[in-house]
C-alpha cells in the first residue's frame, strides 16, 4: 500500500511538474532540446524532494513502531501487574477470612 502510494505521489508530481512548468519553459525556450532539459530538471528536483520525503515519512514510521511495540510492552506489564495484584488481594482476603473465623471461635470457645 505505501509503494502504491508513492508510485501515485511521484505521478502526481510529474503531471503537476508538466502543468507548471510547459508554459514558463515554452516561452523562454529556444528549442524543443531546452524544453525536455528543463523539465527532466524540474522533474528531477520534484523527485528528490519526494525522495526525502518518503525517507522521513518512514523515520516517521519506523519510531512509531518502537512506540507502539513499547506501549505493547508496557501495557502487557500492567495486565501482569493487574493480575499479580488481584492474586494477592485475594490472598488477603483468604487471611483475613481466617482470621476472623479463627477470632470468632475463639470467642465462641471462652463461652
């Protein structure tokens, strides 16, 4: 998908490039030499401003993935940690039961 996308980007810039650029070149130019130069040129320059932008549209996309993978991460940590915490409270609770129930005996066997 993002090679169509920049198979699309560098089609659009060479029809804007002829559409901006035949006019201006056929008035200042001498022959039809001048013309194909000045737009292999023109055309050039596009790409190579194309060029740095698909490389910095995949930095781009590159620290993206690393955040996401980290936010992965993290999130995968605080399910265990979620998970830890519930183990333990339960575990408490189960201490706490027995407490009580072992106070209430007691009490029960004073009587």
């Amino acid at each position: 998908m993002f090679n169509k996308i920049i198979q699309l980007k560098y089609i659009a810039i060479t029809f804007i490039t002829i559409l901006t650029f035949v006019i201006p070149v056929n008035i200042n130019a001498q022959d039809s030499e001048d013309i194909v130069f000045e737009l292999l040129f023109e055309t050039l320059d596009s790409l190579e401003v194309s060029q740095r932008m698909v490389t910095q549209a995949e930095r781009i996309v590159g620290q993206e993935r690393q955040t996401n993978e980290s936010l992965r991460t993290e999130i995968e940590v605080l399910e265990q940690t979620l998970e830890q915490n519930k183990k333990d409270r339960n575990a408490s609770f189960f201490i706490i039961c027995c407490g009580v129930l072992g106070w209430w005996l007691h009490k029960r066997k004073k009587k």
